[in-house]
C-alpha cells in the first residue's frame, strides 16, 4: 500500500518504476523458484529497477527483418544434448553463456556440462558467451570481485577452446547494478539481462550495450509469456527477441523449456521471417547496418568505431571480430 501512495502526483519514470516494483504488470525479479533464486532486498529491487531504467550508452541499431537469438545460460548438459538437436534440426546457431565453476558439476539442480559438451558446442559453431566463472550474483559481489570472476571465466574457456573470443556476456541470475553493467561492458560487445517488463522485451532502434534484454522461456514462470505474440511484435516493430533458458527436457526445471517448445518457438520465428542468429552475430549485425547507412555511431567507452563496425585490420578490430557462429 505504501507504493501506491508514492505512485501519486509523481513523474512518469517514478510511477514506472514504482509499478514494476510493486508487480503490477511485470514478471517479478522473485518469480524464481528458491533453489535458484538470490533473494534481494525491497530497497536492492528498487535499486535494480532504478538500475535498468538508466542507459550507460546507446548504440543505434538496425536489423531490417527483426531477429531472433536463442541463449542458455550456465549451462545445463541438457541444453547440449537435447537443445542442440532442436538447433541442428533448424540449421540455427545460438549462444550458450557459460559459467566455468559450474563444468562437470551438479548444480542447482542439474547436471551441468562438462568439457565434452563443451567442445561439442563450440564445434557446432554456436556462440560461447560469458556468465562469470563463478556464477556470480552482482548484488552479493563487489565490482573487483565480479571482474575477476570475469577474467577468470576468459581463462577457463580460452584454455579449453584454441581460437575463442568471447563477446558476449549475461549477467547470473539477470542481477546488473551500475557498477558491474559498467565493469563487464567494458570487456565485451553486448551484455544481456532478464526484461521484467512485458512493454520492454524486445531491443529495437537504440539498445545499451550493456543491457540487452531477454525474455525467459521458462516452464516454472507464474505468468507465462506469450512468445508467438512477443515474435509477431518483433517482425512488426523490427525488433530483436533474445531468449534465455536453461535445460531443455521433456520434465524441465522451474527455468528450462520442453525440446517442443524451444522448436515452436524457432519455427514461429522462421515463419515470420526473423533473422534468427547468435547474440554476438546480431549484436554486431545491428549496429553494421546502422552505420552502413551513414549514421555516427554514438560514443561509448572501451571500443572504437572500428571496432564496433568489424573493419578488419588492425589490432582492436581483431579483438572483436565475429566468427562465424560463435
Ligand atoms: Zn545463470
């Protein structure tokens, strides 16, 4: 009730945030089963809320078809096993956001991958993405700890994995404070969280490179979304749609999906005439085809024009460039 009282006579961007935090029409942060969830503070959800709603950079972006990316976070070995079978059914390629801890692991309730996954991923050629080594909630970690987790992940993979650049990174648990948005943007091209908010789900015109929005396809969500609906308003606005998940399994977890449902939703993306590719893929395609229009790219710390444009030849392009799929 207090919320309500605040939610009177102030301006638009405190009534919004006001609303999500009180849940009126978003999917609450606390819509996680226990097992997985890091319980935040009323004042740390606020904080959060405030956190999304303030851009540390734009950059302009084009994608012409809208577009779908398919991504796993951690990830559980079944998002290889039986989610890779659906991506190869479909000749799409996705990003798997992996947490170096977690390799060879029984955890939250999985079985996690282990290095044969691993390298099987990696060889399909879907995007191997960064999820901290740890499997860090910012909010119970310093910006120094959560960077070094970072970098600890970077040498865990490229060790395993000759050749891997990693650009793309999501935060655990979708947790993404000022603080640690500016720490992990800085080390990559994109970074993804969880939308909570039906109204901002897709990315679309100008994004923040240091907080994509995703939408859960999640079985145990209390208020499903509605993704053939989220998928006919990517083709229509232009927008791109990126899908998190965990295990795939015909019994998944509160926060993984059926192998039907992963398929149904590729399939209503193709049908509709989406670009459907890795977040990193995408990511850079969007911005390309802004500039390839003629217009400036909006500065941001960490990378140069050239860096963002792909233009091969000198050293900070190297750092960025996209292979193919991955
Ligand atoms: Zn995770």
């Amino acid at each position: 009730m207090a919320l309500t009282r605040v939610n009177r006579g102030h301006p638009e961007w405190v009534e919004a945030i006001v609303s999500d935090v009180s849940h009126s029409k978003c999917v609450p942060q606390d819509d996680m089963p226990p097992a997985r969830n890091v319980t935040l503070s009323l004042m740390e959800r606020i904080g959060g809320q405030l956190s999304r709603r303030v851009p540390l950079w734009w950059r302009s972006f084009d994608l012409p078809n809208g577009a779908l990316s398919v991504s796993f976070d951690d990830f559980p070995k079944s998002a290889w096993q039986m989610g890779g079978a659906v991506l190869a059914q479909r000749g799409v390629k996705a990003t798997y956001y992996t947490s170096g801890g977690l390799c060879g692991r029984h955890a939250m309730g999985l079985r996690q991958f282990d290095l044969d996954d691993l390298q099987a991923v990696y060889e399909a050629e879907h995007e191997i993405g960064c999820h901290t080594y740890g499997h860090l909630s910012a909010y119970r970690h310093s910006a120094a700890e959560y960077a070094a987790s970072i970098k600890a992940n970077k040498r865990f993979l490229e060790d395993r994995l000759p050749g891997l650049t990693m650009q793309s990174f999501a935060y655990p648990y979708g947790h993404a404070p000022l603080a640690h948005r500016r720490c992990a943007s800085r080390l990559y091209l994109s970074c993804r969280g969880v939308a909570t908010c039906a109204d901002r789900a897709l990315n679309r015109r100008t994004v923040d490179p240091s907080l994509l929005m995703s939408v859960g396809l999640w079985a145990g969500q209390r208020r499903k979304r509605d993704i053939s609906s989220l998928i006919a308003d990517a083709a229509e606005r232009k927008g791109w749609l990126i899908l998190s998940t965990h295990d795939v399994h015909d019994r998944p977890s509160p926060y993984g999906c059926t192998p039907a449902e992963l398929d149904q939703a590729i399939s209503l993306a193709q049908a509709a005439g989406l670009d459907i590719g890795p977040v990193g893929t995408m990511m850079l395609r969007g911005t390309t085809n802004h500039t390839a229009k003629g217009s400036a790219l909006p500065k941001s710390p960490g990378r140069s024009e050239a860096e963002v444009r792909g233009s091969s030849g000198d050293s900070a392009t190297r750092r960025c460039r996209v292979l193919p799929g991955r």
